[in-house]
C-alpha cells in the first residue's frame, strides 16, 4: 500500500490545508497565473479595458484615424490576448486537477462506486468511448425500465 492509501483522512486534511497556504509554493508562474487571472477577471479589469478603448477611440480623430492609431489597439488587444492564453491555460489545469481529485475521493469513499473510474481522464479517446457507450447503453436500460413501470 502506498502511503497516500495508509494516510487518515485528518492527515490528507492537513496536507490540503497546508497546501492551500503554500499555493504554487516555488512555482514563479503559477503563483503569477493566479494572481493575474484573479485580478484579470475582475469588473475593475473589464472597467479597465471599456476605458483604455474608449480613450482609444476618442483620439481617433487627433491621429486622423491613422495606421499607426488603429495599430496601437491591434498590437495591444493581440499581445494581451497571446499571454492571457497561458494564464488561462494554467488556472483551468489546476482547476480541473483539483476537480478530478475531489471526484476520486468521492468514487473512493461510497462503497458502490466503480473505482475503476478513477482516473480515467488518462484514457485515450478510444477507451473512453467505449465507456460512454456503455453508459449510455445503462441510460437507456433505465428509461426502458422506468417506461415499463409507469405502464
């Protein structure tokens, strides 16, 4: 048995708990990407982002709506776009790692779960669409039974 399989629930407890403080604990990046989506997906950032184009817009005309006006936005609105891609990418990691990990606690902890379940987001494609046939197959077995039941 492994250690995490030895380990109480308490100790598990506290090993979250003080995960929660260390976050991305020598992880620069993650603690930036948390930080940053935190912030960026604030009323103040989208406030933000209404006035920086409603100024841009509002000296269009001192520019004579020039190449170099209309650049500015562009270059700016894609490079913002090009890193928000990454800090994004890492908050949904984190955030599904933490999701697959509250759902195989959950399939360990009732007795009838399948435990064969967990993990299974490590699946190929083809693996997992004979799962959901099987699944679907089961939904079906049940809407059948529940048909014959009200009849």
């Amino acid at each position: 048995m492994s250690k995490i399989e030895n380990a109480s629930r308490l100790e598990v407890a506290k090993v979250v708990a003080d995960s929660g403080r260390k976050q991305t604990q020598g992880d620069a990046f993650g603690k930036f990407a948390a930080a940053a989506s935190g912030w960026l997906g604030s009323k103040w950032a989208f406030v933000g982002a209404i006035v920086i184009i409603a100024v841009w817009a509002i000296t269009g005309p001192l520019f004579n709506y020039s190449d170099t006006w209309q650049l500015v936005i562009n270059t700016g609105t894609t490079i913002i776009t090009f890193l928000m891609v990454f800090i994004i990418q890492n908050t949904q990691n984190r955030d599904a790692r933490a999701i697959n990990l509250k759902l195989d606690e959950l399939i360990h902890a009732i007795d009838t779960a399948k435990n064969q379940m967990m993990d299974i987001e490590k699946l190929s494609d083809e693996e997992l669409d004979v799962i959901h046939e099987k699944y679907t197959q089961m939904r079906a077995d049940c809407a059948d039974d529940e048909g014959a039941a009200k009849a």
